[in-house]
C-alpha cells in the first residue's frame, strides 16, 4: 500500500501488517528483511516508512485503569485521544501532550514527545512507569526507568529502532475540569519574547508562536501563550465542529506574500494581552486537530518540518542568525513554533535539551533543502540538535554531532538487534 | 439495551460494539470462537464504556450447539449482530468442494441456523433487531470470488425475506452491504484507498442506519451507486470482464 509520514513526503509503496495479539509477532519477525512500526503516521518524515511496516492500528486495547492512581495500561496503538475520551470526564489527563493527540501511545514513546509543559514535566517518558517490549528475536522484555533500564532509555526517544513496544502503563495527572486557563502576551521581537519565557516560567504550560518573516526591529515578533490547569468548569469537552481539508491545494497558494499576509493577520488578530481567560483543552492544546487532513494545505509535494533546539546560553545569537536567514531567503512557515525546555533527560535520543526549540514548517520545494543544509551549519555551530520524529533529509553528519549519546544507543542496539531487524528509511539515511 | 454480536472479533463487530456500548449504553453478548480474543475485547470495552461485556463462545458452523447457545443467554439480547464472515479462497474452492462448502455454511447455512432461533424468539416477544452483515460481493457473480458472493447474496435474500416476516412483529431487520473495509480480512489484498472505509466508519453508517431505522445501508454510502452500475451491465458484456 502507498505509505507516508504526515508531511506526505516520501510517498512510497510498502508492505503494511497489522497485528492483535503480541503472539502473532514473532512469525512476522521471521519474514526475512527490515521491519518498522508505523503507527498513526504523525510523524512527518521517513520515521515510520521502510518496504515493510508493522502497524499498530488493531493493536489498540485498554486492559486496566487504577482510578486511585490514575494508571492506566493499555496496548501501544491506543490513541491519546482515545485515552483523552476515555479519561478525562473522569478527572484525569495525559501528564505530558504534544500538540496532536491524534497519535498512538507507542508514538509517542518511541518519540520520546515533549509538550507545552516540558519545562516543567519533562517529556513523554516522564509519565511511562513501564512497558513490554519484543525485540528483534521475539522475545518480550520489561523495561523501567529499573528494570532493563538501557532498553528503557534507548526505546524512549529511540525511534522504533529497539523493538515492538508492546502494552505499556503510563501515570495520568488529575484534573479537575477538562478547561485550562489562558494568558496572552503580545512580543514585539525576540528579545521581548524571551524574557517574558523566563519570566513566565512559572505557568505550567507556554508556548510561542512566531512570525518568522517578520525582519528587523520585529525580527522574532511573537504570541506568547500561557495556560494553566483549571480549577473550575466542567469535566466534559464542548463539542467541536470538524473542519476538512478535501484535496491538495493547488500549486502557488503558498508562498513568501500570502505566508507574510497571514502572518501579519495572525498577529494582529491577538489583543496585546488576555490574562486567565478560560478555554477548553481541545483549541489550547491541539488547534490544529479539529481540521482533518490540513497537511493538503501544503500542496502534492509534501511539506517537512525543521525542528531545532539550542542551549540556552547560545539560543539568543543562533535563533536570531536562524531568523535572519529565513527572512532573507523567503521560504515562509505557517506554523513556526517556540518554546523554552526544560533539562534535558537519560535517553540516549530524546531531543528536548534546556534551552530555545523552534518548529518551522516549509513545503518541499527544490531549493529548500539546500537552503536547510546551512540552517543545520548554524544549529551545530550553536551546539544544538535536530528532531528525529520531524526529520526527513538531515545529513547523517549533522545527526551524529547533535547527538553525543549516540554510542550508547548504538550499543544497545548492538546487543539486542545485531542483524539490524528493525531499521526505518530514516535509520538508514542517518546510518544510526 | 442487551446487543450480542454474532463473530464479535470482526474488526467492523468490533467497532460497531464499542459505538452501541458509547451511544445506546448497551451491555454486550461478545461471541466468536477466539474468547481469549474476546476476553481482552471485553475488558476494553468495559473500561472505556463503564458497560458489561461478556465473552462467549460461539461457531457459526456447529449448527447443533446454536439452540443451546441462545438459550444460555439471560437475559435474552434485544438486538442481534451478525458479523461474522469467511471470505475463503476461491481457486481452493473451486478445486475442492470441502472448501466450497465451508464457504457457504460459515457465511449463510450457519447464519441461517442462529438467526431462525432468534427470529422465533423476537417474533415472540414482538421485540428486538437484527443487523445482519452482508455484502456488495453478493450481488453479481464474478469469477474471482462467486462462492463468497454466493453465499452473501443467498444470506441477502434471506435477510430480506426475515423483514418481510418480522415488519408486522415491529421486529426490525437490518441489511448492511459492505464494500471494501479495511480490516483482517482484507489485509493482504491491494485495495483502491479512496473506495475503502475503515471499520470505524463502517460502524458509523451501521449505527447510523440503526438509529434512522433504515432495512438496507449500503458503506461507504458510495457503493449504492457502484453497484447500480455494475448490476446494470449486460451479461453479454459482464461475462467477458475480468472481475
Ligand atoms: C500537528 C502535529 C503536532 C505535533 N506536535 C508535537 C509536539 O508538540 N511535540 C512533539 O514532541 N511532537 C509533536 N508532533 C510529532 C508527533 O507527536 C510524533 O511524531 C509522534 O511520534 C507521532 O506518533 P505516531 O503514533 O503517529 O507514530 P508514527 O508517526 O507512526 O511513528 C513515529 C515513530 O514511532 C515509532 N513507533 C510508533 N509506535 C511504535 C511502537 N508501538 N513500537 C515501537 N516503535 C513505535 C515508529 O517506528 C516511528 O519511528 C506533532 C505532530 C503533528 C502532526
Ligand atoms: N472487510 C471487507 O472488506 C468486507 C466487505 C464486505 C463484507 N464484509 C463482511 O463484513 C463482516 C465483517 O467483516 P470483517 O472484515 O470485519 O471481518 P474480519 O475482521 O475478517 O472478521 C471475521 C470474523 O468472523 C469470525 N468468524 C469466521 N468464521 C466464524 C465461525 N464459523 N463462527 C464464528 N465466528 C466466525 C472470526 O472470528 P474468530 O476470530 O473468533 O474466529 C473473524 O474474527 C463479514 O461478514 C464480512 O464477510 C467484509
């Protein structure tokens, strides 16, 4: 069948087997050649793809729930937002989300997926009290931050590359009503913004969104948007009217003007300060899930998304050259994201370390990937790293210095998967 | 609401139990022949649904045991799910009437023997619904797979005739005809994505068609129309087509 991640590029024609039972694994383990899991195909790159794919979308069961404790176990292939149904009109809600709930729970650790909060929740595996995971020979591993710990700090952010993980008991936070506290703040450039980040640290949730067109004095203009959990309103989510995106949009809608237009709009549309409004989880947290499909906006060549982090120290200079860049070269991004980490964690491949990421998005186009080659010279000069789970076309150099763990990762691989069982297109590019 | 669903580890049985448990609080009779299958079904649904679900045992084929079976039930169900399906393999059927005839029986004969012992109860207590799951494949023979078609149009006949029996009892009887979902069955087979629905979507159109009370529902609403089309192609013509 054609498979591809959520950028729609690579497209390309894979053998896809599903599962219901973990008993039927090890025999498809046994079909010579490379397997990959791909779950619900949000991530945007080459992550999930290979000529033969496992896939998780029959392999979606709750199996238990401690209402004292608030954990839940269940298969990998349930969705958050299944466990965002099912929990949270009974007062509990993922401890960490990113901004998409439309992914499985193996996604997200394979991912190792960091949220609004990970400055001060840390990433996905911070709410994963444990899994079962089948490596490469079929047999099933238990693996905690104690048990098997190296198989555990290699799965979490390790891409799929380690095994099949299998059921999975995660810890969900209590809340108390399904509505978060909104506060807006308007920046006028990236000075501004980053101080109010610092300033802010406190709320619970923040993220920025960024107009990453805007040049000179307003280079880096930003909304700012902070929410805590609320303490009132009620448990159930309003319903939302779906929107759709039916077919690719045509060539040419998106380029540096419209992009810029859009930009301005957005920006202006904000007020220059909301304080404590109250909004349902669902717009605060996933805006762009109520619009099906949206990545057809990018047209029929796909799109790819640049994600990068810096350390602290360095991410004043580096997002200001990174900015100057992009103003200069024109290549305009919707949805240009950023956020300040928290520190970073174990894992030998979790992305988040404590400083400045920024998430652009760009439609694939000729020139872009050169264009994101020098990108990547400045993400390396300022010590930072890129984001596997949004990864299509990073040079396997620039993968390797950014990620100084690597050898540890690689060993375990080494240990548990010697012939290379489990390898993705990206795995292969990226020589990991 | 008391619904058994009839081959409840069909990935559509499956989907449309987890939407009759959500929007009808249905509690559900979960029958098929893999019950450790079941079991793990049951449990999910139970968590995410706060209804009870019971896993049972339940051949399609072993006629003899279906009486026994429906009468175990307490409380009797109030609806009646038939999912379950055998889509065979049509060069091994063709070559030995073994696999032929298993065809038929786990898609009709089979059908036929539980649905009657429930019809007679339904009729009964003028009481009750039947969703019985057909398919497109029933209605015109083509050489790649005539005996599943057969069976399925026999077992569309069928259903239709059991309406016409019940409609006066105010026993409803629903016809669902699938075209292509995507699901176990059909995993290993090249199917057109645009004209595939998913086992969530099937069961949303089932469910639907229960709510309006509809007797046929065609899904995706789609296959209505291709089949409009593909019935109203001569014989002359058909025969020479390689379907
Ligand atoms: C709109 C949008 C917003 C997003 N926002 C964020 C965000 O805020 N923060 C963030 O961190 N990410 C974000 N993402 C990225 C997304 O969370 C990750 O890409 C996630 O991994 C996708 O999960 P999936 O279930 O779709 O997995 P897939 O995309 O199918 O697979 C992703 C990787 O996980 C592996 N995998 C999946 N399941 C298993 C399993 N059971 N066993 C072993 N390996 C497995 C795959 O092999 C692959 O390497 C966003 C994505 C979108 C589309
Ligand atoms: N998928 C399609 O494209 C499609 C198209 C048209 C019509 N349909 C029909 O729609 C229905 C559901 O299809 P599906 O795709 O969801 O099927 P599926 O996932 O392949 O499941 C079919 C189920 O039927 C059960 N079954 C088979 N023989 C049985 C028997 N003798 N006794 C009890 N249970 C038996 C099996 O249960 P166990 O696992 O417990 O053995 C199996 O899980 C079927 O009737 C099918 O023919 C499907």
């Amino acid at each position: 069948m054609k498979l591809s991640g959520w950028g729609r590029y690579p497209l390309i024609n894979a053998k896809a087997v599903s599962f219901e039972s973990e008993a039927e694994l090890p025999a498809v383990l046994s079909v010579a050649g490379e397997w990959i899991v791909h779950a619900k195909g949000r991530s945007y790159g080459d992550s999930a793809l290979n000529q033969q794919v496992i896939t998780t979308r029959r392999y979606n069961k709750i199996i238990a729930f401690d209402p004292q404790q608030g954990v839940v176990e269940c298969e990998s292939g349930v969705s958050l937002a299944e466990l965002i149904d099912v929990f949270l009109p009974r007062g509990w809600f993922l401890m960490v989300t990113p901004g998409t709930k439309l992914i499985s729970v193996g996604g997200a650790i394979a991912a190792d997926v960091h949220g609004k909060n990970h400055h001060s929740a840390g990433c996905f595996s911070s709410c994963v009290l444990s899994f079962q995971l089948m490596s490469a020979d079929g047999r099933i591993v238990h693996c905690s931050p104690t048990e098997n710990r190296e198989l555990f700090l290699a799965t979490c952010g390790g891409m799929g590359l380690t095994g099949i993980i299998l059921t999975v008991r995660l810890k969900l936070q209590p809340v108390k009503s399904a509505y978060i506290r909104e506060t807006i703040l308007r920046c006028r450039n990236l000075e501004e913004v980053c101080g109010a980040f610092e300033q802010h640290r406190a709320f619970t949730y923040s993220v920025a969104w960024i107009d990453c067109l805007a040049q000179g004095s307003q280079m880096g203009r930003s909304i700012l948007m902070l929410g805590e959990n609320a303490e009132t309103g009620p448990r159930q989510l309003p319903p939302v009217r779906r929107l759709s995106v039916p077919v690719n949009f045509p060539r040419g809608c998106l380029n540096r003007y419209t992009v810029r237009l859009f930009n301005r709009i957005y920006y202006g549309s904000h007020p220059a300060f909301v304080e404590n409004r109250l909004v349902p989880l669902e717009p605060f947290f996933y805006p762009l899930d109520r619009i099906d499909n949206w990545n057809r906006m990018y047209g029929a060549s796909g799109f790819t998304q640049y994600q990068l982090v810096l350390p602290k120290a360095a991410s004043f200079a580096g997002l200001t050259k990174i900015l100057d860049r992009i103003g200069k070269a024109g290549f305009g991004s919707f949805l240009a994201v950023l956020k300040l980490f928290g520190p970073e964690n174990d894992n030998y491949l979790s992305f988040p370390m404590e400083g400045y990421t920024l998430a652009l998005d760009f439609k694939i186009e000729r020139p872009l990937f050169a264009f994101l080659d020098e990108l990547d010279r400045i993400v390396l000069d300022h010590g930072g790293r890129l984001y596997l789970t949004k990864d299509v076309r990073m040079p396997a150099q620039v993968f390797r210095e950014g990620y100084p763990r690597l050898h540890l990762f690689a060993a375990v691989r080494d240990k548990w998967d010697k012939q290379r069982k489990f390898n993705s297109l990206q795995s292969k590019r990226l020589g990991v | 609401m008391n619904l058994l669903v009839l081959g409840a580890n069909s990935d559509v049985a499956f989907a449309l139990a987890g939407r009759f448990a959500q929007f009808e609080k249905a509690d559900l009779y979960l029958a098929s022949r893999n019950v450790t299958a079941l079991e793990k079904k049951a449990r999910d649904l139970t968590i995410r649904h706060g209804i009870t679900a019971t896993p049972l045992f339940f051949d399609a084929e072993d006629c003899k045991s279906h009486a026994d079976f429906y009468e175990s039930l307490k409380p009797k169900p109030d609806g009646v799910v038939a999912a379950f399906g055998y889509l065979g393999d049509q060069a091994a059927a063709q070559k030995d009437f073994h696999q032929a005839r298993r065809i038929f029986h786990a898609n009709f004969i089979g059908a036929v023997s539980i649905l009657e012992i429930v019809a007679a109860d339904f009729e009964r207590r003028g009481h009750g619904f039947i969703i019985g799951l057909s398919s497109v494949a029933g209605q015109r023979g083509r050489q790649s797979n005539y005996f599943y078609g057969a069976a399925k149009g026999a077992f569309s006949i069928y259903l239709s005739g059991l309406r016409n029996r019940l409609a006066p009892r105010g026993v409803k009887v629903i016809t669902v005809l699938p075209g292509f979902i995507r699901t176990k069955m059909t995993e290993s087979m090249e199917l057109p994505e645009k004209l595939t629905a998913l086992p969530e979507e099937a069961a949303r159109d089932i469910h639907r068609a229960f709510q309006k009370s509809k007797d046929i529902v065609y899904t995706r609403w789609f296959w209505k129309w291709i089949m409009l089309v593909i019935r109203s192609i001569p014989e002359p013509v058909f025969k020479r087509l390689r379907l």
